[in-house]
C-alpha cells in the first residue's frame, strides 16, 4: 500500500472517530502526546488528547442521530514520506469544522501529533 493510501486510512480512522464519537478509534490515530489549538476567541485554546477524549466520549454522536455525513479533504501537503499535514472539513451536529491535522508515520502507522481546528459556522443538520 502507497504512502497516499496509508494516510487516507488514517484519515477515514479519524473521521469515523468524530462521526461516531469513538474514543477506540481516537486512540488509534492520536499520537499520546499530542494536543489540539484552538483560537476562535481570539486567544488560544489548548487541549491535550487526554481532554479531547473525555470530551468526544462524553457527547452524542452525529451517528446516533443517522446525521448524514458531510467530510472532505481539502488538502494534503506532504513535508516528506513521514509527515504530512491534512485540511479537512467536516460537519458534526450543526456545527462545521476545518481541522488542520499533522500526521508523522511512526511504527505503529500514521498518526496525528497535533491538530488546529476552527470553528467555521453553523449549518441545518440533515438526518437519513
């Protein structure tokens, strides 16, 4: 399997993550160290992956409500053949977010080491 194919793995491992709001799965892709930035308030929010995932196991997920899924990835930049950074848009409950992910392939995979995430807007949620 390519580098392009392994990442876009990771990345869908991400994504089910937050559609399902799945600690296991966040486990998975998250590296243990990583934190995730925020400034929307105009200053910065820091969260480790600790919080994050108390925080997602403790909501309702867009799954349990049959949202329907609207994800894309808007971009990958490679910064070698083990690290990219990876912009993807997504939706979860009303809100949409675009998440700046930093992924570096270590022995167990791709995984994320830090995200910077915005809150972009609000949208209607449409179920199945």
């Amino acid at each position: 399997m390519d580098k392009t194919a392994q990442l876009s793995k990771a990345i869908a491992v991400y994504l089910d993550a937050i559609y399902y709001c799945d600690v296991k799965k966040l486990d998975e892709v998250f590296h243990e160290s990583s934190s995730l930035f925020d400034a929307d308030e105009g200053k910065i929010f820091v969260e480790p992956i600790a919080s994050f995932r108390q925080d997602v196991g403790s909501r309702p997920s867009p799954a349990g409500i049959n949202q329907v899924r609207k994800e894309e990835v808007i971009l990958i930049d490679w910064l070698s053949d083990i690290s990219a950074v990876v912009k993807l848009r997504l939706q979860a409950h009303d809100n949409i977010f675009v998440d700046h992910l930093a992924f570096v392939k270590s022995p167990d995979g791709w995984k994320i080491v830090s995200k910077v995430w915005h809150l972009e807007g609000k949208a209607a949620i449409e179920t199945l």
